[in-house]
C-alpha cells in the first residue's frame, strides 16, 4: 500500500467516531474553495488541524477536513466535528478563543460565495423516532 493510502487509512480509522465510542452526533458541513485555490486550501489544512482540535470549542472534537474525490459529491470538501448535546452549538457560538478565531477567518477566505450544506447526523440508537398515527379505516 502506497504512503498516502496508508496515512488515509489510518487517518480514517483514528477519527471517525464508532458507536461504542460514545459520541451521539456527527456534524459534516461540505464547502467550496475558490477557483484556483485549493492546493493553497490543503497546504493550509495540513498545517492547521493540530490549530483546528486544539482550539475547538467546548464539547466538539474536529474529525478531520476530507475533500471529495472522483467526481463524487457537489462540493471541493467537508469539515467533520462530533459533539453530544445541541447545547454545544451554543458553545461554538460563544467560543472566543484567538487561535480559533484565526482559523476561522482564514478558513473563510478560502471558501467561494456558493452556499455549502451542513448535516447533523445523530447514532441510529439515540435519535428519537416519531411515526404518524396509522389512518383509521
């Protein structure tokens, strides 16, 4: 297996959270880089992830930036977090620190005007299920 594959799988496998691990939500926001900026965009990202989970606001933990490859998807790339409660949204909406601050608006200049997509995931076994009554007959 070649380095970089390697490095991926074992990337993969340190941070995408396993339903035994205790995480409940998965939040996955997908984005587009401006044209002509994407190596800068993962020269930065590499220099930056240690920044990113280091300064992460209370309750969230970075999984990582992925880009989409092969043609799939709509998007250049996706950020990953996870966290447990939806309070921690308002902890990432509060959250001062300097070095977060930094990245964030450095993250930003790299981002095109398209709007991206965020989705919340939360573990199969935790999401509360809510069905319609059956018609009556």
């Amino acid at each position: 297996m070649d380095n970089d594959r390697k490095h991926g799988a074992d990337t993969l496998k340190r941070r995408v959270p396993h339903p035994s691990s205790g995480v409940t939500m998965l939040y996955m926001t997908s984005f587009n880089v401006k044209e002509g900026r994407l190596r800068e965009f993962q020269a930065w990202v590499k220099k930056n992830e240690d920044v990113m989970q280091k300064s992460a606001p209370r309750g969230w933990t970075y999984r990582g930036t992925y880009g989409y490859v092969l043609g799939f998807g709509r998007f250049a790339g996706a950020q990953l977090w996870d966290c447990n409660k939806y309070g921690d949204f308002d902890a990432w909406r509060e959250h001062n620190d300097p070095a977060w601050n930094r990245i964030a608006e450095e993250f930003d200049g790299f981002l095109n005007e398209q709007i991206g997509e965020s989705v919340l995931l939360r573990e199969m076994g935790d999401v509360k299920v809510i069905e319609g009554r059956e018609p009556k007959k």
